[in-house]
C-alpha cells in the first residue's frame, strides 16, 4: 500500500510540473499566433491593389511612347528613363507570385500553429518534442517576417520608380497627342 501510494504522489508531482510547462507551451504557441496574424495583416495593408492597374498603365503609356516618338538622334535621358521603366514594369510580375506565395506560407504556417496549439492543449503526439517544435516555428515565422521585408522594399523600388518617371514620361507622350 506504501509503494502504491507513493507511486501516485511521484506520478501527481511529475503531472503537475508538465502541467506548468504545458501552460508556458501554450502561452508561446499563441505569441507565435499573434506574431503570423500580424504578419498577414502587415502583408495584406502594405500591398496596394492597384498593382495591376498600374502595370496596365505602364504598358499603354510604353507603347504609345513607342509608336509616336521617333527621334533623329537617342537621347540618352529619354534611353535610360524608358528602360528603367520597362525594367521596373517586368518586375510587377515576380512581385505579385511573390505576394501569392508568401500570402500562402503565412496562411499554412497559421494552420500548423493551430494543430500544435491543439495537440499541446490536448496532450497528443510527442510531448517531448513540443519545444522542439515551438522554436521551429519561431525560426519560421521569422523567415516569413524577412521575406515580407524583402517585398516590401522591392515594392517601395517598384513604386518609387513608377513615381519618378511615369510624370515625367506621361509628359513627353502629351506633347505627341
């Protein structure tokens, strides 16, 4: 009977200090929750809609200026601004399969963070390993985070460009209207 019933105060103790560690497990997965949300939301706020509008804009303007301007001599202002132009027109593309696949990494890693939350809450799977996990989706959460960064700043180039010389060039193509 003493075997027995210190075998079930060893077995309580040792079920309540994986009861602080679940709790602490928990409180981090949903960090790691709240840190992807604000990932998606950062995202979906800084990528303007208006993208494809733009690029449309870009090519109209592309080929009009094509058509209509023949010069007897290259400028070599007129040269460098319609290749940077052009340059930063094909880079929409990449810019928005980027989007698309961050968008979908962002939401799959919400997905895993979701099924750890519930296994960790449930008790399911390796408990041993659940720490392992945690810091593998930190690692990727802030993976996600560089590759948003990394967005961002092409698409502040991309916008600074079009900013810059689609005035500049919409003036020109006016003048042969």
């Amino acid at each position: 009977m003493k075997r027995l019933s210190v075998f079930l105060l060893c077995f309580l103790i040792l079920g309540s200090c994986s009861d602080f560690k679940q709790k602490e497990q928990l409180r981090k997965v949903e960090q790691l929750q709240a840190d992807n949300n604000g990932l998606l939301i950062n995202l979906k706020q800084d990528f303007p809609d208006t993208l494809s509008a733009m690029r449309q804009n870009m090519i109209e303007l592309q080929l009009f200026l094509k058509s209509h301007v023949i010069l007897d001599s290259v400028d070599r202002d007129y040269a460098a601004n319609m290749d940077t132009y052009k340059m930063s027109r094909k880079k929409i593309g990449p810019i928005n399969k980027q989007y698309v696949a961050l968008k979908q990494a962002i939401v799959e890693e919400n997905t895993r963070l979701y099924k750890l939350n519930s296994d960790i809450s449930n008790g399911y799977g390796k408990r041993d390993r659940y720490d392992a996990y945690i810091v593998t989706e930190s690692k990727n959460l802030k993976l996600l985070g560089a590759r948003l960064n990394e967005l961002k700043k092409e698409l502040q180039s991309l916008m600074d460009t079009y900013r810059l010389l689609h005035p500049k060039l919409n003036a020109l193509a006016a003048k042969f209207k």
